[in-house]
C-alpha cells in the first residue's frame, strides 16, 4: 500500500497542531482527543514518513529537520482542504434566477419600488415575480 492511502486527514491536522503546540497534551486538549490517540497518530504518521518527526524534551517535543520541512506544505493543504468546504458566497451581481414574493397591496406600494431599484442595480439579472398575499392560501 502506497504512502499516500496510509494518510489521513487526522494525522495531517495532530501533525499541524504539534508543530505549533509542541505537547501532545495540549495537542489532544485542542483536538477533544485523549493524549493516547494523539500518541496513536504520531506512531502512524513516524511509520509513514520513517522519521521520528518529534523527539521528547521534558514537557515539550522537538521537531525534527523533516517535519520542520513540512509545516508550510501542511499549513497550506489543510487551508485548501477547508477552502473546499466553505460555502460558495452569494453574490447578487452574477445571480441569474427568480425570486416570488408575496405582498399585501401596503407592501407592494411602500416597499416594493426601492426593492426593484436595489434588485436593478445590485442584481441585474435576478428576476422578481410578485404576488398578491393571500393569507388563506399560506400552507
């Protein structure tokens, strides 16, 4: 089995935060992990990478030269893996579709005329449908 199917997610995110804390109890804390766990990983990730990544000094872990070596490639696959699970942003400029609203004959006089001018100048392409309120149709 190739290296890259040994990986996971996990053992990227504890090998990131030991990096930065450089104490697998406040890495475990950080990650609502038991410091076991955490030792699990480090066990994983010294086998995959065949370096023993952090060496113990008292309360604090070292790095070695080739996790040092990998703390920017790290930081910035984990940044592009959360990138892909942000929301797309709304952006009323490029949106295409249809709105419907319902309005009472108040609203569609008080509200509804700086509503199109908004719509016309912040969203060109949206289209709005209005429709009488009728509130013995609301479900």
């Amino acid at each position: 089995m190739n290296g890259i199917n040994r990986l996971d997610i996990k053992q990227l995110r504890v090998l990131h935060a030991l990096l930065d804390l450089k104490n697998l109890s406040q890495v475990a804390r950080k990650m609502g992990l038991t410091q076991q766990a955490i030792s699990e990983q480090l066990r994983k990730l010294r086998d995959l990478f065949d370096d023993r990544l952090f060496i113990r000094q008292g309360n604090s872990m070292v790095a070695t030269p080739k996790a040092l070596s990998m703390q920017q490639p790290i930081s910035r696959i984990l940044e592009q893996l959360e990138a892909l699970l942000e929301p797309d942003m709304f952006s009323p400029q490029t949106y295409k579709g249809v709105f419907t609203i319902s309005a009472t004959d108040y609203a569609t006089q008080a509200l509804l005329p700086q509503l199109f001018h908004i719509t016309r100048r912040d969203a060109p392409d949206l289209k709005l449908i209005v429709r009488d309120f009728a509130s013995d149709n609301i479900n």
